[in-house]
C-alpha cells in the first residue's frame, strides 16, 4: 500500500460506522464500473452453476449467523 492510502486508510478508521460504510460503498461502486466484461461474465456463469447446484439439492444452505462466525475464524487463523 502506498504511503497516502495508508494515510486515507488511517483516517477512515477515525469515521463513524455509518461513514465507513458509504465511504466503502462508493469505493466498491467505482470499482465495480472497471470490470473486465469477461470476468463479469465467468462471474455471472459461476454465480448461474452454483445457484442450479443448490436448486438440484447438491448442497444446503447454512444461516448467515453461522457462515459469518466460519469465515471470522478462518480470517483470524490467516493473519
């Protein structure tokens, strides 16, 4: 990370948790109009298989609660 968004990134942390979440939001949503179309597209048809998997019982959906608590976990155990 360059030396200003380190900086950008210290003071973001000083924002308030409403603040942070727009200001992520935007970043994200001007990410998201650079996308290489035949990623979004591979994107999209991986999104399609996956959604068809689960409709055709080739596996179960968990509770957010408990997908949330897994990737916490395996976040922590990484860094």
């Amino acid at each position: 990370m360059t030396l200003i968004a380190e900086k950008i990134y210290q003071e973001a942390k000083l924002l308030s948790d409403a603040e942070k979440e727009t200001l992520a939001e935007r970043l994200f949503s001007d990410l998201s109009t650079h996308i290489d179309p035949e990623v979004l597209k591979s994107h999209l048809e991986e999104v399609e298989k996956r959604f068809q998997d689960f409709e055709d019982g080739k596996f179960e959906a968990i509770d957010i609660d408990l997908a949330l608590q897994r990737a916490h976990r395996l976040i922590h155990r990484e860094s």
